[in-house]
C-alpha cells in the first residue's frame, strides 16, 4: 500500500465529495472528476478516522462481522467537520494538447522536477496542485494535462490503463522499442476513441479501432505468441497493490458505467437494537474501549488456536467488566447494559429459519417490525417509533394495516464493488468471487451513511393477493414476460431472481404513491423512496406483502412530520385513492398501454415517466418491474387489474371478491367482524409462560385446561397475540389470545359474550374455555406450523 508520507493534502474545497456520494457511486475504487484531473478514492484505511464519527446498526453489524460503521460530516460546535479522504491518481497516463506527448505521470513528473522552478518543486514536490500539473516544453507555455480518456478493466475488479506501449508495436508487429516516447493525434473527421493515433518515435503506430472488442486482448496475444504480454496486470490502484490474475482485460470509457458498480446495503434500525439505551451505550466511549479489546481478545485467541467456544466463553467473562464501566459512564443500570452486550457480542440467532435465504431473513426482521408483529416498547427518543392504524377508519379495500413510522432510522453501508458486470444488493451475493471489497481483513468498520426519517407502511390482504393472482392467468403471463425480459438482460444474466406479479403490483402501487404523495406532503419527489416486501412462504419460506414509503435526511434530526400526517385517516384514502386511479390513464396511451417491454432492457411494461417512473435515487429497482397494468388492467380486458372493480364497477371502493374466485383460493373476509388491533406479539414468549399468565384469574375448569396445555409440545407453532380486539356490528370487544395466520381466537370463562359474538362471522375458530369437553389435541391442531 502506498506509504503515508506519499500523501500531499489538497483543497477541501476543491476535492470535496458530498457524505451520501461516498457511499454510493464515489465510493472506494471509483474514479471522480475533479477541476483539472481525475482522482481515484483510496481505501478506507487511508482516511482520517479521527474525523469521522460512529454509526452503528446491531444487525447489520453481525451480519457484516464488524464492530462499527464510520460516516462523514459531524457536528463539532457550530461548525461541521469534513473528514479527510485520500486519494491516488488514476489514470496514470497524461497527454498534452498543445504537443500532443503522452506519456505515464511517473515521466511527467520527473520533467516536472528537472526543468520547473526550484521553490515550486521544494512546495509541490509531487506535482499534485492542478496549476502544477502542466507540460514543461517550452513551446506549450505550461499547457494543463489532460487524464487519458480510456483504461482497461476486468471481472476480477482490477483497472489499470490502456497498455499503450504494447498496444503501440503490436498493431505494428514491431518489437517494444527502449526507450518509447508516444504522441497522440486524433482524426478530424472521427468524433471518437477510434480516430486516435498512437505514433511512438521508433515508427510504430496504431489506432484504437478494434480495442474495444471482446477478447481484443486475448485475440492479439494468441496471434503474437504472448510477445507483448497482454494480460491483465491484477492492479487495485486504490490500495497500490498488484494482484495475480490470469484473465485478460477489457477496454472501456473511463466514464462509462461499467467501469465501477458500487455495492451498497440498505438497513432499518428496528426493535430492540433501535432502543434509547442502545443508543446511548452505543455512543459512550467506554463501549468504543469495550469494541476495541474484544477485537484484540478475539485476534489473541485465534492466534492461540482456540475454539469458537472457547472464545465465546474468553469474552464471557470479560462482559461484566466492560458494563460496570459503561453503566459508571452513562448511569445506567449494569445488569440491563450486560444483556445488550451479550445480545451484541454472544447470543447467536438462533431464531434464524435454515430455510430462508439472508436476504429474506433480513427483511423479514423490518417486516414484523413495521407490522407490529415485534413489540416495540414505548420510547420518546428511541430510533423506531410505530403508530398502528385503526384500519377500519380508512376505508380502502384489501389492506390488513396500516402502520404511521414517525420516526425512522436507516443505514447505507458500501462494502464493495464490481466492474464489467454488477450484482444484486442482496446478502447471498456479497460472498461473491466478483465482489471486491474494500477494506483489509483486520480493519473493523466500514464507512457508512445514516438518515432519519419518517414513512408509512402498509401492509396488504394476502388472501385478496392469492385470489387475484389465481383468477386471472394474465396477469401472470405479463410478469412472465418482464422475467424473460430480465433474464436476457445485462443484470439478469449475472443475477437470477424471478420477480412475481405480486411484487409488480406492490412496486408500481409504491411508485403511485409516491407521486401522488409528493403532490400532497411538500416533499420534492426525489426525497421520498421506497421498501419493499414481498415474499411467498412456499418459495421464499415466509410471507410478507407491504409497502414503506419513507423520506429521509442527514440531519440528525430526522424530518418534520409532513409525510406522517399525509398517512392519518382523513387524508391518506384520499391520497391512495388518487394514486390508483392515476394508473388508468397515460399521456403515452395507447402505446404505453400496449407496451410489451419498455425502459431499460425492456423491463417495464405499461410503466414510462409520464405515467410511472421516478427518479431512481427512490427506486430500490432502478425503474425496472412496473407495469400500471397490475392495478387498473390492459385495454382489452379491464378486469386484470387489482383494482379494476374499485376503479370500474358501479360500486367504487368496495371490498368484496369477484364471485367468480376459484374455489381454491381464499374466501373473502366477512364484514361482519372487524380486527381494530391485535395487540402484544408473543413471538418471544414460551408457551408455558403465556398459559401461565392466564392461570390468574381463571375458574376451575379453566386451570385444568391451561394446565394441560402447559405440558403440550408446540415446537414450530405460531406463536399468538394477547389481548386483541375485535369489532361486531358496531361493537367493540377483546379476546385474550389471538393467532393471526391461524385465524384462531382463545376467551376465557368470563368471556363468553365475546366469544358469541366472535363464533358467528365463521372465518375465525374461537375457543371458549369454559366449554365442556374441550380438547387441548383439538386446540393444537388448529394452530399452524410456521
């Protein structure tokens, strides 16, 4: 790596990278276009950590096995304190217009300090001020540089530059001169790269035509015999090292797409990682102390030869140290910070399924916490603040909650990069041979990007969902056509991954929403983004069906509130129902509408930016998976859409299923009982405590029923909600116990008026405890497997 006293500090003002870009397209290894030349970002390791402050996220921190994240611009005082990242200087080879010598930086600067004035190269002695990076002939007058336009890369991530010399004398079949010197011409008549003319003083000479072919490199070498060693050069100039790599490379434009795609990581903070005393743990520097000897006992005992149990144990002991510390620091409880520390530093997840992928865990986590699913305790300035919504008051068919998130914390974190040919942002690929990334084995953070925020979840009927994609074929022979379309694409031959009807439904609603969203909150459009979740339990292992849209900004004190109030009752029907009936009309139509692959790589179907599209920095897709045909149906049959009966029929909004659904599918939800709020989840509770807990208050035959239902083995059962409640014709009433996928209500012996009321509408099985006969067998067989 290059050595520190090689750096030179420039111009904050003039090299300065916005905090969200060096997460995303200027991140470690990509190339930036400054004032006078073009500089490559170095690798974290470089950088200034003492400028940049501790963002942290437990989950996304297990899942990456770091101990932090480090952003960008902080706050010290009343001014804001920009950290210090390094650079290189990439490309290496420079030309002048006026002579037309091209030639690497190594031989400029050596003419740089052989004929430029003495006090200017004892201040500049690198060459590295713009107005220093000039050619020295005296003809030219000190004529600025200019970086070469074309470099080489390869699917290893390596990018050198363009073998020049090479290239030079093997389109000429003469042998590499000793001493080569280069100019470069350009025809006038060619608008590009190939009207270059490579001339070398020994009289070879060649054109850029053909070098941009496949295989260009590996075709001449093959033809030459490896004469000119063609191959790539293995070169990460971002960290100065040179790897072994046997592949050949491929030129491009130095500012084509392909030449840097960043990897990033999307995360919320949710409960319980997203709690007020987490946090303040999480910023007192006696936890930082505690990350940093942890990673040093880890380090000593794998050096050791220690088992993973072992370790474990080591750190075990050392906990109880490190909290009492902690808690002297923050005056907090001990007992309460050693939990959080073990939960950090010990507990595996074990409630991680086998089953499910990374990527669908992960997201699964957010989903049953936006849901409500997890219990988020009361906190006025934790990091996750829920409100759920009294669905009932919306009136908006097929949707089973509304969630207001009044307070949100998202986490951008870059740990790699790919060239040539991208990847998919999901957990699986980022052990991926391509992924480069972009810190040592032994640095412990990435750099990372947070912002706060707002945003309404919602989440939708998955039997509405199942109905309508069983009842009409052709909405599933259009999300056919958009995966054919993805798998003859650029991504798509590199990434497989089917996108379902379902989910272009819920992308191109998020999209509606989003615009029509902006119209009504204030925010500008590109503000507000998406998240969304969609997975079938019969492939993915889990079922999830909802929408974020959130907005989000860097100040550390989130945002105002303006898209939460656009999601209370009074005004988000309103809002929603705009944003569907937008989707019915284009200013494209027809040939929107008749679209059968449009937008990138024919992606799209009836979806362009007239009608659709936003920008993409809101897109978790890049504008890709829509098609408006999925919520208002096609021109030749109107009935395909999810919405069409809500748009088309004489009834307008309301919430009943075609009579002509397939047996097979799910039967409509009666309106004869509403769920209002489902109450506590019991995710993490056993049984044994929850059955327990009703034992209080129950009579007689209640406790010899519960008592029984103590000793039953419930492993892989849904786990239930207490104390949910339930409205029939107008009134309200509760039930202790309530499982969702189930649908399975539990009253106990004072609760018989309940469980009347509840036993009529037929869609939900209720038990009455104080019911003669009762089987705990038949209980348990009600309750389903997740």
């Amino acid at each position: 790596m290059m050595h520190p006293k090689a750096r030179e500090k420039l111009n904050d003002k003039l090299f300065s990278v916005r905090a969200p870009q060096l997460v995303m397209q200027y991140s470690v290894g990509s190339m930036v276009e400054f004032s006078g030349q073009t500089l490559m970002v170095a690798a974290p390791e470089y950088w200034h950590e003492d400028d940049m402050y501790p963002i942290h996220d437990e989950r996304l921190e297990k899942q990456l096995q770091v101990t932090k994240f480090l952003g960008f611009t902080r706050e010290e005082g009343e001014k804001k304190v920009i950290p210090k990242v390094s650079y290189v200087r990439f490309p290496e080879w420079y030309f002048c217009p006026a002579c037309r010598r091209f030639m690497s930086l190594r031989d400029w600067l050596e003419e740089y300090r052989q004929k430029a004035p003495r006090d200017i190269v004892e201040t500049d002695p690198h060459m590295a001020k713009p107005k220093n990076l000039c050619c020295r002939n005296g003809k030219c007058r000190n004529m600025h540089l200019s970086p070469i336009s074309v470099v080489c890369i390869c699917e290893k991530g390596h990018i050198s530059d363009f073998p020049w010399v090479a290239w030079t004398h093997a389109q000429s079949g003469k042998p590499v001169c000793g001493n080569p010197a280069l100019t470069l011409r350009q025809d006038q008549t060619a608008n590009t790269n190939i009207g270059f003319r490579v001339n070398c003083q020994c009289g070879a000479y060649a054109s850029l035509s053909g070098a941009f072919g496949k295989d260009q490199f590996q075709l001449m070498d093959e033809r030459t015999n490896g004469t000119y060693a063609l191959r790539c050069s293995g070169y990460h100039p971002w960290k100065h090292i040179h790897e072994r790599c046997s592949l050949y490379p491929r030129a491009i434009q130095r500012g084509s797409s392909a030449a840097y795609f960043p990897y990033v990581l999307s995360s919320l903070v949710i409960p319980p990682f997203s709690s007020q005393l987490t946090s303040r743990i999480q910023e007192s520097r006696a936890y930082e102390k505690c990350c940093d000897r942890l990673r040093d006992i880890v380090s000593e005992a794998m050096e050791d030869g220690m088992t993973d149990e072992q370790i474990q144990n080591k750190i075990r002991r050392r906990l109880p140290e490190f909290a009492e510390k902690i808690a002297l620091e923050i005056c907090e409880d001990t007992e309460k910070i050693q939990e959080i520390l073990e939960r950090r530093f010990l507990e595996k997840d074990d409630k991680m399924d086998a089953a499910l992928s990374e990527s669908v865990q992960y997201y699964w986590e957010e989903y049953q916490a936006l849901s409500g699913r997890v219990e988020t305790p009361h906190m006025a300035s934790g990091d996750f603040v829920r409100e759920s919504m009294p669905v009932s008051e919306y009136h908006l068919p097929h949707i089973e909650g509304i969630s207001l998130i009044s307070k949100l914390h998202e986490v951008k974190v870059m740990i790699g990069y790919t060239r040539g040919t991208p990847l998919e942002h999901s957990f699986e690929d980022a052990a991926s041979e391509r992924l480069v990334c972009i810190k040592q084995k032994e640095t412990d953070w990435y750099p990372a990007y947070e912002a706060r925020g707002e945003g309404i979840f919602i989440e939708f009927d998955p039997e509405w969902l199942k109905a309508w994609e069983n009842q009409h074929p052709a909405v599933r022979e259009r999300a056919a056509i958009v995966n054919r379309n993805y798998r003859n694409s650029f991504y798509g031959k590199n990434a497989h991954r089917e996108r379902s009807a379902r989910f272009i439904l819920l992308h191109t609603l998020a999209h509606m929403l989003i615009k029509q969203l902006s119209f009504a909150c204030g925010y500008p459009i590109a503000s507000l983004q998406e998240r969304i979740y969609c997975s079938d339990a019969a492939k993915d292992g889990v079922e999830m069906q909802g929408l974020l849209i959130y907005t989000a900004g860097g100040d550390s004190e989130g945002t105002l509130g303006g898209l939460v109030r656009q999601g209370m009752p009074d005004t988000f029907p309103s809002v929603f129902r705009e944003a569907v009936q937008a989707s019915c009309l284009c200013s494209n139509d027809p040939v929107c509408s008749l679209s059968e692959g449009q937008g990138r790589d024919s992606l799209n179907l009836s979806a362009c930016y007239s009608c659709t599209l936003i920008p993409e920095t809101s897109c978790s897709e890049n504008n890709c998976f829509l098609d408006r045909s999925m919520l208002s149906g096609v021109i030749s049959d109107r009935s395909i859409g999810f919405y069409s009966r809500e748009l088309y029929a004489d009834n307008p909004w309301e919430s009943t299923l075609p009579e002509s659904t397939p047996a097979a599918s799910a039967q409509p939800k009666s309106d004869h009982l509403q769920i209002l709020q489902y109450g506590r989840d019991c995710w993490d509770i056993p049984y044994a405590e929850i059955w327990n807990a009703l034992s209080f208050d129950a009579g007689d035959t209640e406790k010899q029923l519960l008592q029984q239902l103590r000793t039953l083995n419930y492993s892989g059962k849904e786990k239930p909600n207490e104390d949910a409640e339930f409205e029939v014709d107008g009134k309200v009433y509760s039930c202790e116990l309530l499982w969702r996928e189930s649908k399975v209500m539990y009253f106990s012996e004072c609760r018989e008026e309940e469980y009347c009321a509840a036993r009529q509408d037929g869609e939900w099985y209720c038990i009455y405890s104080g019911a003669s006969g009762l089987s705990v067998q038949e209980i348990l067989k009600h309750i389903k497997e997740v």
